[in-house]
C-alpha cells in the first residue's frame, strides 16, 4: 500500500476516513440498500476513489467479476449472525465495506 504521502488527495482522504466497524453497526445502510460488498484483496480506497470520479465502466468491470457487490438477504443474514468486523468507507450515498482478512490484522 502506497504511504499517504504518496497518494493524490482524492484517495488521501478516502484513506483517512476508512475506519473499522461491527457489521451490526451499518444495519441501517443495509437496510437502506446503501451497502457495497467488496472482495478481499482489492483496494478499498481506490474502488472508493472510482466511485467519486463516476468510473462506471470500471465499476461494471469490477461487478461483472465479482469484486464489488450488493448485499443479498443471505449474505446479511449471515453476517449479521457473524458480526464480523469490517473496513468501511462512505461515498455518499453508499458505504463500501471489506471484510478483515489476517493480512489486516
């Protein structure tokens, strides 16, 4: 990952303003369909980045492969049982959230 330094003050301030947070504690932008699934392994502040600038083509590149997603009932249901906690950054009106992994840790 790139120091902050090194990033262009878009990303700089996506980078600043991701935090960790319970799954449980975003219920309220599930369940107003305002959640976005991102996969492991992909950069989260360059998908939120993406966002901002309105990159649809490469927004539909990434849904197409599977790398950002909407929330199905099941997959929150399960992860409201879970309740793991997540990587998550707002661009409004959506919150992109990333699951964990140990590489995070």
């Amino acid at each position: 990952m790139k120091t902050m330094a090194e990033l262009d003050p878009l990303r700089q301030e996506f980078l600043e303003q991701t935090a960790q947070i319970s799954w449980r504690e975003l219920q309220p932008y599930y369940a107003r369909g305002a959640v976005v699934l991102v996969a492991p392994g992909m950069d989260l502040v360059e998908i939120a980045a993406q966002l901002r600038l309105d990159n649809k083509q490469r927004f539909e590149e990434w849904l197409a492969e599977g790398k950002v997603s909407g929330v199905t009932d099941a997959v929150a249901a399960s992860l409201f049982e879970e309740n793991p906690t997540v990587w998550a950054v707002v661009v409004a009106p959506w919150v992109l959230v990333q699951r964990i992994t140990t590489d995070d840790a």
